[in-house]
C-alpha cells in the first residue's frame, strides 16, 4: 500500500532557492543564512569604540545590499554570537557598511580583538529608517547623545550628501567628556560643507576642550530654524531623548516629526524572538526608528 | 468542511498504517500524581494501544514538535580564517494524534507568528506541513478556561478531528491527506443520527466548563491597570523559574546561542526557548536591564498575551489551557490574577 502521507521538502520550494534578501519580509527564504562579510579596515575612535569597515564578499550579494539610515544588521561571529548593531554608513556605499561598536559586552569583546580580514557574518537589513524623503525640503535637526551618534551618523551622511535636497540643517551632539567624542575627526568636514551647523557640547571638559560644556539640552537655545516646519532625529540614552523631545515639543515641533532610535536586546531581528519587544511593539519590525508619539504612547519605552 | 464517520475500531488501524511509515506522538500516561490522578504527556508512541486518548490535559503542550526546546538553526565549520555556514531543516512527518482543541487554536497561533506576513520560519514551517494533526474533542478539563476565549473549539489548523460517539468518531477533515488517509479504512458518510449524536455531545461538552475568566475588555484593562498593586502581589511571588512559558502551548519567545567545537573547527547557532520571566530576557550588553523586577517581568507575560500579541496578530496569544496555573510553583493562577485584575478599582 501506498504512504498516507508524502514528506515535505521545503528546500524544494522555488522562493527558498532565491538568493536571501531581508528586504523582502514575505517571502519564504533561509532567514538564517548569514552574508559572508570581510572587516576591510578599523578605525579606532575612542578607547571604547571602533569603528568597523565591512564588505560582503560575494559580489552580486555585495551589489543587492542596500540599507536606509536607522536600520541595523545582526552581525554575527560565528562561534561567538550574533548582535543587532546600527548601520553608521553612507548608503551609497553598496554592499560595504560602516558599524561603530562599542566594547561592552561578549561578542564586542572578541570583535574589539579581531583584526582586518576577518570573515563575519551578515543578516539584514532589518527595522524601520529615519523618513528622510519625506524630511526633504524642510529644515532637520540632527541631535546625538553619546553613541547615538552611531545610527545618526548614516542621516547625517545622507543629509549631506544630499545637500541641497533640504533647507537648514543643524547637527547637535553631546557627550560626557572630550576622550569621549566619537567621529572627531569628521566634524571639521561637516563644518566646511555649506549650509551645515554643527555644534558639539560635553558633560565635563578638560585642558584640550574649548567649546561649550553642559547638557544637550544648553544647545537647543541657539536652534533659531521654526520647529513647526521641521523635522528632528534624535539618537541617544532614553533619559537624553526624552528630554530633548519634549523640549522641542513644547517649542512647538509636532511630536510626529521627530524620530528616534530605541535600543534593546535582540535575538533574531525578525520579531520571533520577542527580546526587543516594547509595549505591544517589536523594536526590530516597528522600529527602532519611532516617531516621538510613538515611543510616548508604548509602555516601557522610554 | 468534509465529514465522516469512523467506527472505533478503524482508529486503530489507522494508527498503525501511519505507524508503519512515520513517527506517531499522542498523550501517553507517564505516571500519576499525588492525588492518584494520571499524568499525561505527548510523547512518541510504538502502537495504537500505547494513546490514551481520554486524557484530561497534559502537563506539557506540543510545541516542542514544532518549536522544539533547543533546535539547532545552522553550523559552521571553519577552516583556515575562513568558514562554511550549513542549515538543516526537519523533514521527517510525523502524526500528532490527540491533540485538544486548544491545542490546535495554539498551534493557529503559532502559525500567525512563523508562518505568515514577516520573514516565515523555514524550520518551523517545514516541522508544521510534516505533521499530520489529529484532534480530539473532550469534556471540558478542570482547570481550563478555553471557553472564556473561544478556543474550546476548532474549525482548521487539523488534518482530522474526531468526536467521540461512543461506538464511533465524527470526524471533521480539513485537509486532502486527512480525507485520504480516511479512504484506507471504513470511514462512511455521516448519517442523521450521526450529526444529532454529534451536536448533542458538542451541547454536552460545552456546558461543562467550570473555569471563567473575564477576558472581554482585557486588552484596554492591562494597560489602565499597568500601574495597580496587582502586579506587586503577584509578580512577588513569582520565582522567575520559567515553568510557565516551558508549559505554555503558545509561548514562542527564545534566545540564541553559539556553541564553539572542542576542537574550534566547528560551531552550532542553538535556539532555545526562553521565557519572559527570566531576569536576564531584556537585559542588555553594559547591564542595564529594562524589566529587572519579578513584578515587571511577570506583568509583561500578560501583557503581552493579551494586549501586545492580540494587537499584533488581531486574538490574544492565550488559548486557555492553563498549564502555566497548572505547573507553576508559586500557585500563580491566571484566572486568579485576572479575576484580581478586574476586581482592582471597581466601584
């Protein structure tokens, strides 16, 4: 007699058999192949941070990879882990991305120790972006706390290089100390391009430091552009966030005009795992990128 | 849907045709209880006599045959700086026979979670379609409350599913392979009698549920209640051992780990279940943790049952079945904690 029932093959299916592509979120591929990625080069940024130049290897994967600023990638070290880290790029860079990683934890230990040419692991790109299309021909202001700079440095890319695409721009960025200060060695480029504002301010200074030292917020009194018609991005510790958002609220910015970036643990980026979830919300497929009112309105968001 | 009726005895040799080929799981009575009562578990069977299928509930679901407790996602073997990623997906069927109503509404939730609108799970999809599903209707369980949430039945999601009419099974049929697999025995079209017997042990069954919860307005009462001394008094309790989402039918959450070869040549990427309840689910790199207090924890599980998860994929995550009341160490009792919950700042 004949089986009851014939086995499955799902390998045998013809959408799986297609090269993976985490843009493409219905359709049924091996969600845990990883892109093979080579660290090209590192640069030191702090004594805590790096900042990881990485290619993928395979040159058509390398050319269908394209990412939006705010989204992240889980990067993987096989044998070690896998973590979910923003992408701090330009997204004209096809198939090579830049990740500023911080050392704090298992897997940032061992990257911090990896040298150029290592072979890492690649799944994404994952998460919702910062609106910037929808930012053009409006003011924007660009404000970063800490390593928040890390994800805020791809629209500060994007902004840039698209100019003229937007009216005023101004770039807040604050930190605890000058040792701290990540991308130093960008600033005086931002500064020189026409039509940029770039203001830095820190916590405490010392005997290198000559600009202004406080809180974030100190620098919010010298935005002159009208908030009604602009657009914020705001990346930082939840503490630093909420207070600069409500400070531009009560200035009159529409809370769905700013954006943020939130940041929790994530074992999948997918929305299976359920480690990132916030309120009713996954941080991987929601977010991480929130508009204000969002981020408000989830329990334990902020 | 199809129907048909079974004489009793062609259950068996159904049974063992599937058992022929493949792996049959139903609820095998493992041991009993203090009280004398029998313990039940899914577990691998060698012959039809070895299901007892009057079972009242099991003490652990079967999401373990589709979301096993640790599965391995792929492996890598290394070489020279350089390395080689491999997956693997289950493909061997396999019969799940006995499965509850509310079993299978878990298994429909668990479908809207790994098998549609966003990055589908090949491993799981790949366990689901290999598995063919036999369910069973029964008298409501003692501590069970499907009935509160619409689960204590199920029109798809099944191969087949039987109701018991004493000298012969009603059977529903959802699928091509259930309605061939009941052409290789003496299945016959349903008479009158058939479906009058049917709908009154349907009648029988469903006035025998005790348990109620109050689940109409839980979603919006969560969130008003976020703040309430509810959460306090039962979230101390809580031992954080993660009994509960073990249990769970429906709880999916997991982590992810490596695990590096003796000899560093190879590696294996491990899923494994986790729960919300433990300390370390939302901590992050650095220490911070965003939920360290048992209470927090605890609230979040609900919360996400009914509020996060019912959002999300329009029904809440719970089907009833109460496993996690039924196993937990603490005596945290969801309809309990609900009832609490509803009681909290009434007039």
């Amino acid at each position: 007699m004949s089986t009851l029932f014939h086995p499955y093959d799902i390998t045998k299916e013809r959408e799986i058999n297609e090269p993976v592509n985490y843009r493409r979120r219905g359709v049924l591929q091996h969600v845990d192949r990883v892109l093979k990625a080579e660290i090209t080069a590192i640069t030191r940024l702090t004594s805590l941070e790096k900042l990881f130049h990485i290619r993928i290897v395979d040159l058509a994967e390398r050319e269908r990879f394209t990412f939006l600023p705010g989204q992240f990638v889980m990067l993987e070290l096989p044998g070690y882990g896998e973590i979910p880290i923003s992408i701090s790029g330009s997204t004209y860079q096809r198939g090579m991305l830049e990740l500023c990683i911080r050392k704090v934890g298992m897997v940032t230990g061992v990257l911090h120790r990896a040298s150029r040419g290592a072979l890492v692991g690649l799944r994404g790109p994952f998460g919702t972006h910062f609106p910037l299309e929808r930012m053009k021909g409006h003011n924007v202001l660009l404000i970063a706390g800490g390593l928040g700079l890390a994800p805020l440095r791809s629209a500060i890319l994007y902004v840039t290089e698209n100019r003229a695409d937007f009216k005023e721009v101004q770039i807040l960025y604050g930190t605890t100390a000058p040792s701290k200060l990540l991308f130093d060695y960008q600033y005086e480029q931002w500064r020189r391009i026409d039509g940029v504002k770039l203001q830095i301010i820190v916590d405490r200074g010392d005997e290198t430091w000559n600009g202004p030292v406080g809180l974030i917020t100190q620098l919010l009194d010298d935005v002159t552009m009208p908030l009604e018609e602009s657009y914020a991005i705001v990346c930082g510790p939840p503490v630093m966030f909420k207070f600069v958002c409500n400070r531009l609220s009560k200035a009159g910015m529409p809370m769905h005009r700013m954006f943020v970036s939130l940041e929790r643990r994530m074992h999948c980026g997918m929305g299976k795992c359920c480690r990132c979830n916030v309120g009713s919300t996954y941080t991987c497929l929601d977010g991480p990128v929130f508009d204000y009112w969002s981020v408000m309105n989830l329990k334990e968001a902020i | 849907m199809l129907y048909r009726t079974l004489p009793r005895e062609e259950l068996g040799l159904l049974v063992e045709r599937i058992l022929e080929t493949y792996e049959v799981v139903g609820p095998k009575r493992v041991t009993t209880d203090r009280d004398g009562k029998p313990v039940h578990q899914y577990l691998p069977v060698t012959s039809f006599d070895q299901l007892d299928l009057g079972y009242e509930t099991t003490e652990y679901s079967a999401k373990t045959y589709f979301l096993p407790y640790r599965e391995n996602l792929s492996s890598y073997s290394f070489d020279d700086g350089d390395w080689e990623q491999k997956i693997r997906y289950r493909l061997q069927p396999r019969a799940l026979i006995g499965l509850h109503a509310c079993d299978i509404n878990a298994l429909l939730r668990l479908d809207k979670v790994f098998a549609r609108d966003h990055f589908p799970s090949p491993y799981y999809i790949s366990r689901r379609r290999n598995t063919f599903v036999v369910g069973i209707d029964h008298d409501p369980c003692e501590h069970g409350f499907c009935r509160s949430l619409g689960t204590d039945t199920v029109t798809h999601g099944f191969d087949l599913f039987l109701t018991d009419l004493g000298d012969r099974y009603f059977v529903a049929i959802d699928s091509d392979r259930g309605f061939f697999a009941l052409r290789q025995v003496q299945a016959r079209e349903v008479s009158d009698d058939d479906r009058r017997d049917y709908l009154e042990v349907r009648h029988r069954i469903a006035s025998g549920f005790k348990v109620r919860i109050d689940a109409h307005n839980l979603s919006n009462l969560l969130d008003i209640e976020f703040e309430s001394e509810v959460w306090k008094r039962w979230g101390g309790k809580c031992l954080s051992c993660g009994s509960c989402a073990m249990a769970c039918p429906t709880c999916y959450c997991y982590g992810v780990t490596e695990q590096l070869s003796m000899d560093s040549k190879s590696a294996t990427k491990v899923k494994q279940l986790h729960s919300c309840n433990f300390i370390d689910f939302a901590r992050v790199a650095g220490g911070h943790n965003f939920r360290p207090d048992r209470e927090t924890r605890l609230k979040y599980r609900y919360y996400h049952q009914h509020r996060g998860f019912a959002e999300t994929y329009e029904a809440p995550m719970c089907v009833g079945c109460n496993r996690c009341g039924r196993v937990c160490l603490a005596g945290i009792n969801p309809p309990e904690v609900i009832q609490d919950l509803q009681d909290e700042d009434r007039p």
